[in-house]
C-alpha cells in the first residue's frame, strides 16, 4: 500500500465534510426591494464573503438573494464555480440603479461582468428579474452606502 494513501484519502474527506459547514456560513440579512417586490438578501462585504457567495447551497427561497457590496465602484465580474444552482445577477452602481443583468449557469468558470464600474451585485435564482419585469435602469432600493 502507498504511505501516501491515507493522508490523501484523509484530506478528501475533511474537504468534503468541509462543503457543507462553509454552506452554513451565517450572512447579515437585510429586507431590499425592487419595484413592489421584496427580497430577503444576505449581504455579502468582506473580501472571504464575496469569495464564498452562494457557493454549495442546494436551495434559495423564490425572493432570497445574495447583495454583493465592493465598497466602491470597480470592474466587477462573477464567476459560479462550486455554485450548484444556477442564478441571474444584477450589477448596479452608486445610485443603485441596475446597470446590467446576466444570467450564470451553475458549476461553470465563464466570466460575467457588469458593463460599468458596479458598487453592488446582487443574485437572484435563475429568471428572477426576468420574471417579476426588474430591468436595467431601474433601482434597487435598501443597499446600505
């Protein structure tokens, strides 16, 4: 038998009991709106949140999110490795208008960015904004600054 055999196999299995604890990760929650539409949001504003995201949740409630906030506004992209569901994101500026949406399939390395400097993003499951008529240009109202 390899000597290295254990160690690996014991590696694999804390990173795979790990999965679900990061999954666990406690974000502030904060109540935001779009149009007459309420969104249960976690917030995301440190640098290992916003690695993190939504990575490895297997569900998100029909008006739950997750708000990204960069602090200032930056070239912004999104990416949904280890991402198992798949999401639409919407980046806005300063003023907390929508600048762009795109739509991200899950578990992939594809780059989606904002068409200008964002100060936020927010996901939303796949078709969200699609669905409840949210486009680009109108605000998202209940960021903090």
């Amino acid at each position: 038998m390899n000597r290295f055999a254990i160690p690996v196999f014991t590696v694999l299995l804390t990173l795979c009991a790990a999965a679900p604890a990061i999954a666990q990760q406690k974000f502030p929650v904060i109540a935001l709106t779009a149009g007459m539409n309420v969104i249960q949001a976690e917030v995301a504003t440190t640098e290992a949140q916003r690695e993190q995201g939504l990575m490895f949740r297997e569900k998100l409630g029909p008006n739950q999110g997750m708000a990204f906030l960069f602090g200032a506004p930056a070239g912004v992209c999104m990416w949904m490795k280890n991402t198992l569901l798949p999401l639409s994101v919407a980046f806005l500026d300063a003023n907390r208008k929508i600048i762009n949406i795109e739509d991200m399939k899950a578990q992939t390395t594809d780059s989606h960015c904002a068409q200008a400097p964002a100060n936020y993003a927010l996901e939303m499951n796949l078709g969200w904004f699609k669905q409840k008529n949210i486009k680009p240009g109108m605000t998202i109202e209940g960021l903090p600054q």
